[in-house]
C-alpha cells in the first residue's frame, strides 16, 4: 500500500496578490516563509495612503589543529544598510529610512537594483517592526536579532540587525545596523557585529573597510575559520577569526535562549505543539528573545523542517497574519499582544522572565500529546545540561536528546520505502506495523499526517539519500540496541 500524497495538494493554496491570509501555505518550496511578495503589496499600500510621497526613498549615495581553512565559495554577506528613525512630515511618529547601503546601488545593473530595492524596503521595516511608536532616548541597550525574507520562488536570505543608540548629546533614537545574507549563522553575525559596534565608536567611517575586507573574504566551510584583517587608529591591524560551527544545521540556533525563558516542562509543551504543526504566538518585550526563541523553537524539529508561515520577529503592518487560519509560527512583541483578538486554537506563549504562567492561552493536550516514555527520557536528558555548559556542548547536547524522539518514533522508515518500477514509495501500513512500541502509536499516526512529514517522506522517495546524517544516526541507535541484546542474551546464558 503506497502513501496518500492527496494531502500535501490538499494544504497548498492559490496565493492572491493581495491576500495577506492566501499566501501563507504555498508550495512546498517555502520551507520557511515570510510572505514576501505580500508584504511588498502592504508597503506598496502603505506608501500610497502616505502624506509624505518620498516614504520609502532611495539609500543615499583560524581553525581547529590539522583542519584546512577550507570554504564555500559564497560570501558572508550581500549587504550592509544603516536604518535610521526620522520624523514624519505633518505627523506623529517616525519611519526607518535607510541612510547607507553598502555595496552603493550605483555599482548595480539596473535589474539587480530593481529587485534589490524590493529586499531593502522589506528589511528596514523589520529593523524597525514596532512602526512609528518611538520616542527620543537617553539610554538604550543594543540588541542584536534575525528575520527571515522568503521569495515567492522560494529563495531565502537572512537578515542580522542590531540596533544601538549613536553617539551624541541629549535624547535620540535609535539607529540600526542591517546585514542581509543568504547565510544562516547567528552567532557568526553577532560576533560581526561586536567588530561593527566597536568601530562605530570611533567612528562611522572604520565601519566600511572592515566590511569590505570581510565581504572580500571567502565564507568558512562549516567547522572551519577564517581571519580577517581591518586597521583601527592607535590599535593598529587587528586579525579578527570567524568560525563557523561544525553542526551546519545549528549554526543559526543557540539553545541557551530556550531555557532562559522555558523550564523543562513547558519546553515540551511547546515541542508537543509544533510537531502536531500549530499555531503558536510568542511574545516578548526584546526583540533578540523573540528571534532566538523562535529559530531554536524550529530547529528541535530537525532532520524535519517547519513548512509553513514563520516569522521570527512580526512588524506592525503584517499582524494580520496572527489570524490566518494555517499553521505558523510567529514573535510578536508584547506591547501588540492587545491587537491578537482571536484566541481560538492558539498557543500564545510569554517569554517575558518572572511571569506567573507562560501560557496566556493554549489548547490544553499538549501535555498528553508525547509517549509517556519518550517524554521521561527527553527531561532526564536536558536535565543533564549544566549551567557552564558551552553554547555549542548544549546545542549538541539539546538536538540529540529531541532527535532521539524522532529516531525510535519513525526512525525505521526507510524499511518501507521500497522500489516499485522506476519508482520508490513510502508503504504506510507496513510502517505502522512495525512500530516498536505501541505506546507511541498514537503520537506517530497523528505525526505521519503533517505536512513536514509528507515532504520528508518526498525527498526520501525521489532523491539519493537526501537525510544522510539522520540515517547514520538511525543506524548507530539500532547497532547499540542490537549490542545490548547481545549482551543481555550472554548475561542470561551465564546466569544459566
């Protein structure tokens, strides 16, 4: 019996140019999306209906002992904006409005300008998604955070923001710091950032060598380094190393966001929630909580992949999108929690420390949605985590324990997919058959229906290996259960 694909066609949906709410579920390309071409559409309305017709204006003109420093041939970075905040004409508030762009724009073909000036006016909107609410400061603290620019092909790129208070007297606002890649490694552009912030209070001029210094540099290969150079008055040439981590698919996580605001149990809640692909809200005041939680949220899913809307960081414009009636994942800060109406089939979880819950509301299973014994072995492993352990030993440490769900869950997959023609398919029945343990039956029948589910089982049937690391781990598991049979049998034999 081969699997029912009428599933996956049944989620996708014709996306509407103007349909915040169409867009959302479409294809299974957008691994992650952020609505991209509609929000191009909002910004288009909200330039229309604006007094001031120059809204969105123009930009003004080593490693590890015995490894190589090896690359990828890509680079770190594609661009650098400054996002300012500037007074509104004839109104209250303030709007971002990006005062350098580097690479300038005048270096670009006209089509590559016209389709990076789309990518622009989206990512000075979420340097700044709180809108125009803004008042002078005195003091602010620099936070640093990521979002997420899908296309409606499908291509990704990140954005890296940090945002600080510039020198000066008196009160002013805050002004950002925008990198746009098409890397994903938050720790790596965060370190770039100490470099940016250092220079800058010196002076903005240090800013640009060392960008193109680092923009001239080839990206490390995952788990190498690579050392750039950049001049500073009075320190002299300083060698700045970068390295990336070795896990490539964590090097856009850190963990040690997740249980600064979640304990153990609640972490499961969650987890629960997203398996089962739900609508889940957090909120927080900090921007960077928001970013990070959302990311290490969808990164305990690997080697699945969350298919549908994700946005890390959700501006004003887009809060619509907290109504879709699909699956997503969303940060929404908490001054605009009063602006989510419908509560309905919602978790919105409360990042903020020292809260007496953490739901504000959820659907109420999610603790009975795991086996019993999955859960147990899932606590008495994070419960192993100390609080001096690194940032890359508790990513290690955290993505094991949560892949280990998935490996004694569904983990014999690839024994039911088998070559039928030219073809390979996935035999559900036989799969669920072979369940070890019946008491995870139920998790794994309602598990099998989602759609990051149905993709997995796609990419195993139509491409050569495509989970490699997963099946390495697959195999190590059943190699240690195999042994410890084996060795119980002897025991048994000896006691006879």
């Amino acid at each position: 019996m081969s699997r029912d694909k009428s599933r996956t066609g049944q989620q996708q949906q014709t996306p509407a140019d103007t349909d915040i709410l169409a867009d959302m579920d479409h294809g299974a390309m957008k691994k992650i999306s952020s609505m991209f071409s509609t929000l191009q559409e909002k910004l288009h309305r909200t330039k229309r209906s604006s007094s001031d017709p120059g809204a969105y204006p123009a930009p003004a003109a080593a490693p590890p002992a015995g490894r190589e420093s090896r690359h990828t041939g890509q680079r770190f970075f594609e661009y650098l904006l400054v996002v300012s905040l500037r007074k509104k004409r004839n109104e209250e508030g303030y709007e971002p409005h990006i005062t350098y762009q580097f690479p300038k724009r005048e270096v670009m073909g006209r089509v590559q300008r016209e389709e990076e000036e789309k990518c622009m006016k989206a990512a000075h909107l979420f340097c700044f998604p709180e809108g125009i609410n803004w008042a002078p400061l005195t003091e602010y603290r620099s936070e640093t955070f990521s979002f997420v620019l899908t296309e409606v092909d499908g291509s990704r790129r990140n954005g890296y923001c940090r945002r600080l208070l510039p020198d000066g007297r008196g009160a002013r606002v805050p002004e950002a710091y925008c990198i746009i890649s098409h890397v994903a490694c938050f720790g790596l552009f965060s370190k770039i950032f100490d470099e940016v912030e250092k220079r800058r209070q010196i002076s903005k001029a240090m800013i640009y060598p060392f960008m193109q210094s680092l923009r001239e540099s080839p990206l490390p290969a995952p788990g190498n380094t690579v050392t750039v150079s950049s001049f500073i008055p009075d320190s002299g040439t300083e060698i700045i190393r970068l390295t990336r981590p070795a896990e490539s698919w964590l090097e856009h996580v850190d963990f040690r966001s997740l249980f600064r605001c979640l304990s153990h149990e609640e972490l499961l809640m969650v987890f629960a929630a997203v398996v089962m692909e739900r609508r889940i809200i957090f909120i927080s005041d900090q921007l960077s909580t928001l970013s990070q939680v959302v990311h290490a949220v969808a990164a305990l899913l690997y080697p699945f992949v969350w298919q549908h809307t994700f946005i890390s960081i959700v501006p004003t414009v887009l809060i619509d999108v907290c109504s879709a009636p699909t699956p997503y994942l969303l940060g929404v800060q908490k001054n605009m929690l009063e602006l989510l109406t419908d509560h309905s089939d919602l978790m919105i979880v409360d990042l903020t420390p020292g809260v007496q819950t953490k739901f504000i509301t959820r659907m109420g299973d999610e603790e009975s949605l795991l086996p019993l014994k999955l859960k147990e072995e899932l606590l008495s492993r994070l419960s192993a985590r100390t609080r001096h352990s690194s940032a890359e030993e508790l990513n290690r440490l955290v993505s094991e324990a949560f892949l280990s769900v998935f490996i004694k869950s569904v983990g014999h997959f690839s024994q039911h997919i088998r070559r039928s023609g030219n073809s390979r398919l996935f035999h559900k029945k036989s799969f669920l058959k072979a369940v070890e343990h019946k008491s995870h039956l139920n998790f794994i029948r309602l598990f099998i229906q989602t759609q990051m589910f149905d993709l997995f089982i796609q990419e195993e049937e139509t491409q050569p290996n495509p989970n490699a690391f997963f099946h390495r781990k697959v195999s190590e598991y059943h190699e240690r259960k195999k042994k410890e049979k084996m060795k119980a049998g002897w025991v048994r034999g000896v006691v006879v």
